[in-house]
C-alpha cells in the first residue's frame, strides 16, 4: 500500500474562497482522522470517522469547517469561506480498530496539506 | 478523561548525551501507548509503540503503570535525532488518540 495520501502538498488561496483538501486512507482502514498542525496550538484533532461515519467533530474550529467521508476510500475537509487564520498543516492520518488481532493499530499519517490562506 | 502530558516544550542536549522525553498520561484502563517523530516538515511517524517493546533507532520507552509514564530514552544522542517528538495514547470508547503537545528536541554537535 502506498500510505495514506493527501492531496494538495501545497494550497495557497485568498481570503475568502473554498479550499478542499483530500485524503485517501490505507485500505481497510476503519477509522479515519483529520488534525490540524500549527505552531501555536500543536497537533490538534478536527474531526473522525469509524466506517464512513463521523464519530466526533467536536474539534472542528466553526462552522466554516466541514468535512465528509463518502465511502472507505475516500475524505474531504472543507473550509468555506477560508481565513488566514486557517493556515496551517493539515494532517489525515488512518488506522484499523484498537485491538485488532495481527494488525499494527498506530495511525498512519499522511504527508499532509500545506495551507497558506492570503 | 484521557490526557498526555510532556511537560517539556524544547529540549537541547550534546551529541553523544543522553536524552530522555518524558510523557506521563490519565487513562482509567489499559492504553495503547506509541512515540511518533516528526523531522523538519515531514509527516508523524510511528517511532515505537509500548506492545511492542522493541528499540528503534536506539530508543527504548518503557510503560510505568504505577507512575503512568511512558518516557522515551536513547543512551546517545545523534544529531539526526533532532525533531519533534509526539506521545499518543489510544483508548477510550470512541478509539480515537490523543496527543501530546510534543517535545522538540535539539542535538548539539
């Protein structure tokens, strides 16, 4: 499997307009993290889904924020209308269920989403 | 409530120091415990984690039930060990992690 791949490396947009950014979890992987990366605040979880369905979204910073997972393979993160506040690395990270039997159950990141908002 | 705790921001040591994280943790059950490093710009990478009681890269973390620590220790430092270190603990009834807020560690030559 090549890993957890997200896509844009780098989004630069302006004040104001739509940025989605993508995430294609390893395969079987049941649980899917999106997480948020700045210097002030540090690693911090936006959201997570468990088979498609989003389980926690109580760190979604408002309502700007939305993100969707339409089947295993495949996560959006949303941020409409987007803010320079909302520049920061965003992380998409995936794993299998804790206690699953032969299986390594860290999360797997990916390379992540560079997000400069001018 | 679950939490990680590493109470230091910045660490420095010497090449050739020895150098040891700390990450304590609250968890009412029994965790799943991991280490991930992160070097400059790249993405977390699972370091070690505490099932597996292996050594990597010459670190080692041992699970201290009674302390609720998981430090991670490495007998000499290198100066590729720099970056940024993360504790994560995995639990609970959602299965999410939780993180620390991270260590950066710097080695001096």
């Amino acid at each position: 499997d090549a890993g957890v791949i997200q896509s844009p490396r780098h989004e630069v947009t302006e004040m104001g307009q739509e940025v989605t950014l993508r995430c294609k979890p390893i395969s079987g992987h049941d649980y899917l993290f999106w997480y948020r990366q700045t210097m002030m605040r540090g690693l911090e979880l936006l959201i997570y889904f468990n088979n498609n369905v989003p389980i926690d979204d109580s760190g979604m910073p408002e309502d700007r924020f939305s993100a969707k997972m339409p089947n295993a393979s495949f996560s959006t993160l949303k941020i409409q209308p987007s803010e320079p506040r909302d520049s920061a690395v965003y992380f998409c990270a995936s794993s299998f269920p804790t206690g699953t039997r032969g299986k390594d159950t860290e999360a797997f990141f990916g390379q992540g989403t560079r997000l400069t908002v001018v | 409530a679950q939490r990680v705790t590493q109470p230091e921001k910045l660490l420095s040591v010497f090449k050739g120091a020895p150098v040891e994280l700390k990450c304590n943790y609250s968890y009412s059950g029994s965790p799943e415990l991991f280490w991930y490093v992160q070097y400059s710009r790249q993405r977390l990478q699972l370091l070690l984690r505490h099932i597996s009681r292996e050594s990597i890269k010459g670190f080692t973390a041992d699970l201290n039930k009674g302390e609720t620590s998981f430090h991670l220790k490495k007998p000499f430092a290198q100066e590729e060990d720099s970056a940024m270190y993360y504790c994560a603990l995995r639990g609970g009834t959602g299965n999410q992690f939780y993180f620390g807020t991270g260590t950066s560690l710097t080695v001096i030559p």
